[in-house]
C-alpha cells in the first residue's frame, strides 16, 4: 500500500542557545491533529534554562521556564510568528551581530 501523502514528523526538538547566556534552551515545534476538522496543525514552545540565582547569572542553580506568546520575554515574538504553522527551528547568527537569529 503506498500512501499519497508521507505521515507528518510528530514535532521537533533543537537544543539552541537563544539567549546567549552560556546554557542550552529547548524549542519544541510539535505536531497535532485535529479530530474535528480533520487536519495537521503545530504549536511551538520555548524552554527558557535560566538562573535560579538573580545575582549570579551563570550560577549553575538552574531553572526551566516555559514561555507563553502573552510573556513579556523578547522570544515570545517567535510563538506569536509560529502561529499554527512553525515545524522547524534553526539558530544562527546570520547577520554575524552577535545575537541569535532565528529561522522558523
């Protein structure tokens, strides 16, 4: 049996330094199916690895922060660009600024 269209990839995990800080974040494009309207979309969410101490940023007590598209974190702007369409993630300095670009 062949099928028409190949089964799509369930979702996605780069492990990326968004932030710069030294420690890797996670961003996770996932794949879901809608029953009702019979039909793929993605979500994709931002695992922030951030210190659990405010005065020593590259402390090594860390803590894992899931961000929302309402967060006030500059990178929420990448979920609220995803929509329900994102299903790659790639991280590079493309412009060579010293800041993370983000492809998705």
């Amino acid at each position: 049996m062949t099928r028409a269209n190949p089964a799509p990839v369930p979702g996605r995990a780069r492990v990326i330094d968004l932030n710069l800080d030294s420690f890797p974040d996670i961003v996770l494009t996932l794949d879901f199916y809608d029953t009702t309207n019979k039909s793929h979309f993605t979500k994709t969410t931002i695992i922030m690895n951030e210190s659990n101490d405010e005065d020593n940023f590259g402390s090594l007590d860390r803590k894992y922060t899931r961000l929302s598209k309402d967060s006030d974190s500059p990178l929420a702007e990448i979920i609220k660009q995803a929509g329900d369409t994102g299903s790659f993630v790639a991280g590079i300095d493309i412009d060579e600024d010293g800041a993370m670009d983000i492809v998705l």
